[in-house]
C-alpha cells in the first residue's frame, strides 16, 4: 500500500488509477453490436458459442429450469433471499415520486407526470462476479417504479445453465423473463432486440469492459444506467477506530477485482500504523487474497490528515463509490460530504451491510461519479412527461410577448402559429 | 408529405428518419477531443480558427462586453426575457425535491440526500439555431438546484462576438462566466477542463452532430443531459381542430431544420386534406421556406385514423418530443398518454407556447427518446448520495444473515468483516 503525507499536491495522484478502455475493446465490441443487429438470436448463438464456448439449443431459461433450480437453492438462502427483497423494498418505496399539477393562474393548468418505464433489461454478469444480491438490487426498484416487462441476461456457466442462487433471486425479485447470453452480444440484444430477446428501454446493472463498452455505445438508443467501473471504499477514521474491524473493511473491497480500491484517510498515525498491519495478518488466510493483494498494492492507499475536516475534503475530492464515518461523531460529518454514492455512518455500519440487505442500493457510482451520478434508484426507471393547457383567454394574456420572442429568434413559422390563434375571434 | 392509411405495419415507416451519425464524424471528434484534453487554451485556439475562421484574443466573454451587449439588446426583448425567467422559474421550482430519512427499526438510520452539482456547463449553439430561450431553458434548473458555478460555451460571430440576445439571456439566467469557443472542442474543454475552462460535473444543451458525438464520448468522464437530435412534433386532430392553425404549428416545427418531423395524426379526412392545402399557402409566405419543405416533404407526414384510441396508439410508438392535442377533450386523452416528452393541451396551446416561457422546459428528449428519457428539470442538476447507520444492537440482530449471504458469494472477506464485529463485546 502506498501511503501519503497530507500535501495538497499528492491528492491528485490519490486517484491514479489503470486506464481501462482500449481502442481494440472498442472494435471488437462495434462489430458484435453490428453482428447481433443484423442477424439476431443466430449471432447469439454464434456468439456464445465462439466466446463463452457454450452451444445453447434455446436463449430463454424454460420453467423447468427455474423449478429445477429453485429446488437446488438451500432453504437459507431463499430466506436471506425474501429479508433482503424485504428491505430493500422498503428503502425503495420511500423514493416513489408523484407528479404535480399548477393551477396558479386563470386559464392555466401545467404539470409534470411521473411515468414507468415499459421495458427495462437487467445485465448480470457471470463467473465469479456473478451475485444474486445484485439481481435484487438492480430489479427490486424497477419493479416498484412499474415497469411492465424485466428481462435478465447473463452468460451461462460451462453447463449452459444460469447458475440456481441467480435464478432463485430473479424469481424471488420478480425478473419476467432469463436469457442465458451475456457480453456485448447481450447488450446489443436488449438494445436493438431479436426474434427472442425484446426490445428495451433501458439497460442496468455490472459487467466487465466489453459490457460497459457495449452500454456506452448504445447509450442514447436505448438509457443506461451508468458506466460502472471498479469498485472504491474511502474510509475516514479518528483514533476511535479499530484496526481489526477497518482492515477487514479495505480488505472486503479489495477482494472484488484487483483495480478495486480501498482508502482509508485518519487523524490517527498509530492507527495508520496498525491497520496496515492487520491488513498483512487477515490477508494470510483469505481465499481471495492474491486478487486482494494485488488491489491493495496498486491501489490501496493510507492516508494521515491533521483533522476531520481535511479527511472528508478528500473524500469530497475523490468521491467514493463507499464512504465509511468509522469516527465517534459520524452524524456531525456527514452534513459536509459532498461527493458519496452511499454514506456508511460509525463503527457498526461496514460497507458489507449495505452490499446485501440493509436497504439502500448497493449499484452505486464509482471512479469518482459519484460527483455527478447517483446510487440507483426507483428514479431510473420512470421518465417525467410534462403537459401545459391554456384557454382562449389565458392565450391572449401571453400570445403577443411569445411571438415577439419567436421573431427576434427569426422564427417567423413560429410566431404565425400564435398570430393566428391572436387574430381568431 | 407523405400520407399513410391506418395499416399497422406502416407503423415502422412513420419512424423512418435519415441516420445522422457518421464513422467520418466519429473520427474528427475523437482528434478534437485528443487534442484539447492534450493542449488545453492553445488547442482552443487553433481549433476555432481553423473551424470557425475566428482569431481570438481571449476565450473568455469580458466584462465590458458583457455591458455592451446588454446595452445593445432592446427594452422590450430584455422585459420578455425577465417574463419568461419568472415563468419558468416558477414551474421548475415544483421540481425541487427533498432527501428522506427513515427511522423505522430501532437503532437504524438511512435516507437519501440530494446535493447540487458544483460545476455545469451549458452549451449554446451558434448561427441560426443560436436561441435566447434555449439559455434560459438551461440555465435556470441549474439554478434552482443550486449548481455553484454555470459555464457557457458558445462559438464566437465573425466578428469574434457572441450575439448581444445570447448574453442577455445569459445574464438574466444567472450564467457565471461566458466562453467563445463552440463545437465538440467546447465540449472537451469542458469535459477535461483547461487553463482557463473550468472542468465541469456536467454538459447540458442542444448542437450539432460534432457536438452531439463529443458529448456522447465524454458521458462517463461527464455526465450529459441527452443525445439530442432533431425536434419533431405528432399533433392529434379530431374533427375540432383548426386547419391552419395546425398547418401554422407543422409549418413552427419544420422551419427548424430540414431533418425536422412534424405529423398529424387525425380521424377527419376533411381537416387532412385542409391541413395539406394550407401548409401549401403558408409556406409561401415564410422567410425559411426552404429549410421548412424540405422537411415536411422529407419526414412530415398526415395519417388518418378511425378513432382517437389509435391516434394515441401512434403517439405512443413514436413517442414525440412534442405532442399536440388538438381535440375537443384533451384531458381525456392524457392518461392514455405514454411516450411523449411534453403533451400540449386543447387549441389554445400551440407548441411554441411552451417553446418560450409557459413554464415547462424546452429541452425535451427527441427522435423517440421519450420511451426513456425525461424533459430537462431540476433533477438533472442534482445527484443523490444515500446514508446508512446501525447501531451495535441493530447490527447483531441481522449480522449473521450478511455474512451467510456473503459466504454464498464466495466473498469471504466480506463475511469476515461483518463476523469481526459481531464476535466483538
């Protein structure tokens, strides 16, 4: 791990990380765009085929393989599964919006109305980034906003199967329908559709570079949601902190992917000093400590600060996917963050416990977006109509300043639109 | 203009517009985007006397033009635009959202708040598609959602100007500082920020192609309002509606641009044939008569229905950018409303009204993007961070539930950082 004295000009370097968009990923990913738009379900099948070394015989997951693998999913999971689905319901439901209506002037009525997306497509990834907890998270809030229609893909395993926990928790969160195809190729399925996969309006959730390349490409086609990279954690700690419990918490993120990043900002030097050695001690027995490793040499940081204030200035600065508070006050800090796609506040709330049930989406901005996207929400899955009624006499009030305007725009069509109405009897 | 009967499979040709987008422009873009991220003001310069044929001396709009415009621009334009301002702020203030806590489980905190963002830019095209009203459409959201700092972009006049109306409007709006550099190098100065141009957390407003592509290979580094293309508008008729004031708003919508839309959809075989005759008249008369023909011969077209059910219907898959509801009882028609980025309300209510200062905005999603997009609103200048706090209690009651999921996940590290603090006094 890299550590870092309190100079303003080192911040800068805080946020060095990998480049991860090549000119090859981009070609590659046109062609498989252009190959699924032209030829549908059969470059599907040659896709999955070529890269995932699958012959699939059918796209749709049949009911019997969703029998099949609720039947295989234990017990304990379905009920993680359903408490999960329950929280987060509940989080989600507080984010509902109504649309409004001003009746303020004579004549005039003008409003804005909330409306549900029709379709919406889910991205799931495979392998070992393959998480049912996300399956809820990404669908739980579209399913509240209203949509008609939720479509999943995800690649199959080497069985051509989805693997059942994912199916369990598509099932449990209310998913319509399960495409077993994954990559660029799914995501150019869901945005131009073939005689299988339908059309949608919007495409949400992780993958690797070739999805969010994919997404990026067909943003504008169809909505995305963000273009997610690597997952972060910052966290800010006063000497109240335990190093035990916050190593755990870098190392929790480290574990995900090795250009993931995990921060931590303190007041405290001896604490520094002990976290960074209880991350060497918790490494040693991790199943995934060579990718943990890895993340935490190349992008791991620690870093002293004389005070709280300087703490969350960077963390402003870096505007983490993750902020943890491990500090005794957390409340009182959190009026100056700025820039966080979700707050972790004191000693009991690590970042782990938002991943999976507490309630608030764990599909969060990260490489520092969090200064511009937000953790998704029941709001990505509705779009805003707005409408305008004027009477005859409302019309007159405002007619001659409108195509005044209009003219000095040297839009003369449209100043006679609203001449003639002025000229009517 | 072409006219359709009522068969569905029609249905995919009404949408049929040219493709706008190009590998050439891709190309160009891409070397602009190089070369300003790399060069800063110095590639600034160059570009906009390479494109523009403009040599500045500064990028920066001063403030004695600033003055000078001012005093150039007439009593009257200055008091429309305060009019429009004080509309428009009014209807947008309706947007304003507030966060949410929730403190339903004992010993657990969460919510979500909502933050301006710090830093928007507003692009502002130059020419003849150079509109006061679009600066006050921006502008003013921004705002109201308390962005601290509004940038404007725009390419200088061959005078190395910046139209005095534009600088007006920019002045009433709140825009922060003024910059005269246009095109998709604008966009890059905003995007990577440069000695003088501010880095932004988002571009907003409508361009050109250059503009249109820069602004969609920056989304991700920024975040952007949408991919606009070219404005169209679907007016539904019965048998109330006015010939030529219908045949006046075709004709308003048209006159923007060749690759302008605007369709009537109407149940009157007689008001389709009046329609025709009077856009035939009208045009005569109009100072863009060309660019307006091209468009109505080009995309506009005139399809009779047999009732109103499938006029919406129409609406619905085209979903507008602009829809008129020239019928007797448009309210009626409202709920059955899907796709339409805003909807128009009666004979009184022509589009234009809305393009200058009803209320609702103008920047509206195009080319059937209002399947998933919104109008621009409060809400595209704000982002959300949610927050999470459990106490020690709260903590243990679900902990154990975390880090099963955790483990299912083959996290273990996330396991361990949950099961440290449950195994903790």
């Amino acid at each position: 791990m890299r550590k870092f004295d309190t100079k303003k000009d080192e911040y800068s370097r805080i946020l060095q990380r990998q480049a991860n968009e090549t000119a090859d990923v981009s070609q590659v990913v046109t062609n498989i765009l252009a190959d699924v738009e032209k030829n549908g379900d059969q470059a599907l099948f040659q896709l999955t085929k070529k890269i995932d070394g699958i012959e699939l015989t059918a796209l749709k997951v049949s009911e019997a393989e969703m029998v099949e693998a609720l039947e295989k999913v234990p017990e304990k999971l379905l009920t993680v599964l359903k408490l999960a689905k329950e929280k987060i319901t509940s989080f989600h439901q507080k984010q509902v919006r109504q649309g409004f209506v001003a009746t303020d002037e004579p004549g005039v009525v003008m409003g804005q109305r909330i409306l549900p997306l029709e379709k919406v497509g889910v991205y799931v990834p495979g392998g070992t980034a393959s998480y049912p907890s996300t399956v809820l998270m990404d669908t739980i809030p579209a399913k509240i906003a209203g949509v008609a229609k939720i479509v999943m893909v995800t690649p199959p395993n080497q069985a051509g199967k989805v693997e059942p926990a994912i199916l369990a928790a598509a099932k449990i969160a209310g998913v319509d329908e399960v495409y077993k195809v994954g990559g660029a190729q799914a995501v150019a399925a869901l945005a131009y559709g073939t005689e299988t996969i339908p059309q949608v309006d919007k495409i949400v959730g992780p993958g690797n570079i070739y999805v969010a390349t994919a997404k990026k490409m067909v943003y504008g086609k169809v909505d995305i949601d963000m273009i997610a990279g690597p997952s972060d954690v910052l966290i800010v700690a006063d000497e109240s902190g335990k190093a035990n419990w916050l190593a755990a918490d870098m190392i929790a993120q480290a574990e995900h992917d090795t250009l993931a990043q995990a921060i931590l900002v303190t007041t405290d030097a001896d604490l520094a000093e002990a976290v960074e050695a209880e991350v060497s001690k918790q490494l040693a027995a991790l199943p995934r400590q060579k990718i943990a490793e890895a993340s935490l040499n190349q992008n791991g940081k620690i870093i002293l600060v004389k005070d709280l204030k300087e703490a969350v200035e960077i963390a402003n600065l870096v505007a983490p996917e993750h902020l943890e508070l491990a500090v005794k006050e957390p409340f009182a800090l959190l009026s100056q963050v700025k820039n966080a796609g979700s707050v972790f506040l004191g000693h009991h709330t690590p970042e782990v416990l938002g991943d999976y049930l507490a309630g608030p989406n764990h599909t969060l901005p990260t490489e520092g977006t969090a200064r511009f996207y937000s953790p998704l929400s029941v709001d990505d899955f509705v779009k805003k109509s707005s409408y305008l009624y004027y009477d005859e006499a409302a019309l007159k009030e405002v007619g001659a300043a409108v195509a005044y305007f209009a003219e000095t725009e040297d839009l003369v069509g449209h100043a006679r639109s609203m001449q003639l109405r002025l000229e009517a009897d």
